[in-house]
C-alpha cells in the first residue's frame, strides 16, 4: 500500500512538472516582439514539418506506413487550440512520450536542450497570433480552466 501510494505521488509529481512552465503564452500574442522571436524560431524549427503557413502536413488524420500521424496543423483548423497553454509548452519541450507518461510513435521531436523556454513560449506566442481572434479566446478559456483547481 505505501508502494502503491509514492509511486503515484511520484508519478503525479512527474506530470505536474512536465505540464511546463508557469510563464503561459495566454495574451503575449499583443508582444510584437515575442511574437517576431517566434516567427523566426518557427521558421528555422518547425516549418519544415508543420507547414510555412502552419498548415501542417496533407491527410494528418491518417497514420503513414510507419504508424505515425503526419505533422497536425497549427492553424484553426488543427487541433493545437484545443489545449491549454502548459500542456502545449510540454509538449513542445519534452515531446509527446514524456507528457503521457509511455512511448509514442512520433516524428515530433522534444526541443529541452534545443530551444530555451523564452524559444518556446515565442513559437506558442506566434502560432496563437495567426489564429482568428474567436480561437484565441476559445483557447484562453481552455487555459484558463485547465489552471482552475477542481471544486473551486
């Protein structure tokens, strides 16, 4: 029984930590700056994969030969909007695999080392700048849920 309860005290410790960073990218897409930083960070890391225009790669829906999912856009269409702000970070950071805790079969590579965590919130920053305003909002509220402890 105390095996059972510090292994998933270890394990909730794990997940909180790999959530990511405190700093959300929630309103910093009114930061021309930050913006600009991630427009350049994307560019150089992840327009190859996720498209120029963040339009990801065709058919992202169906698994390739190998069992992977083609690069998922990033613009309304995707589905990056539908998660919170330090999920999103995680991920990015520490890659899929990390975040659910098994392996996934991915071609999305964790950018921890890669890119610094102001790198990252830039590129989320940039990506949330290029949605309409409607899917921001939406976003924030998801965000903002996500950050709102239960039975508060």
């Amino acid at each position: 029984m105390v095996l059972a309860l510090a292994s998933a005290a270890i394990g909730l410790s794990g997940y909180l930590l790999l959530r990511g960073s405190p700093n959300e990218t929630t309103g910093m897409t009114d930061n021309a700056e930050l913006v600009d930083l991630g427009a350049q960070v994307y560019a150089a890391q992840c327009a190859a994969c996720q498209g120029a225009n963040l339009e990801g790669q065709p058919n992202w829906r169906e698994r390739k030969p190998d069992g992977k999912l083609p690069a998922p856009p990033h613009d309304e269409t995707g589905h990056t909007w539908h998660h919170d702000d330090k999920t999103l970070f995680a991920l990015t950071k520490f890659g899929l695999s990390k975040l659910v805790g098994q392996h996934v079969p991915t071609d999305m590579p964790a950018y921890d080392g890669v890119l610094s965590d102001r790198e990252i919130h830039a590129v989320l920053a940039y990506i949330k700048s290029r949605w309409p305003a409607h899917v921001r909002q939406r976003q924030a509220e998801i965000t903002n849920r996500a950050a709102t402890p239960a039975g508060s």
